[in-house]
C-alpha cells in the first residue's frame, strides 16, 4: 500500500479536474478528460468518479447521477 502525501494528492487532483466538465449534445452524447499530470508516483493510484446531469426542470435541479467507476492510473 502506498502512502500518499498531502501535497502530491492536491496537486494531482488540481491537475485532474481541469476541463472535467462537459456539455450533453443532441444525441445525448458527453465526454469529459482527466488530465494525469507526468510523474512515476501517480502510477497505481485509482480514481473514483461518477457523473451528474443537471436540469432547471428536475427536483432538486438534478436529473440523473451515473454509476461510480474506477480508474487506475497506467505508466
């Protein structure tokens, strides 16, 4: 088990929400990209995310919410 260190985990999660965003167009399709900065001790480490769609019309303002998913973090 790795240790992670404050600092390293801020940084690279700063790294990963850049651009993790995204619009639905008009075949229902979206797509969003995590940005994984360059460094060997990234490798291994696994990220948990799920998505939102967000309505004005929805209770709550939100449509629908995906399954979680895991990805691991490939050299």
């Amino acid at each position: 088990m790795r240790i992670w260190s404050g600092r390293l985990c801020r940084f690279a999660a700063k790294s990963a929400r850049r651009g993790y965003r995204g619009r639905i167009d008009r075949q229902g399709w979206s797509g969003a990209a995590i940005h994984v900065p360059p460094l060997a001790a990234l490798v291994g480490l696994r990220i948990h995310t799920a998505f939102v769609t967000l309505s004005p019309l929805a209770p709550q303002g939100i449509q629908s919410i995906s399954p979680a998913m895991t990805i691991t973090i490939a050299p």
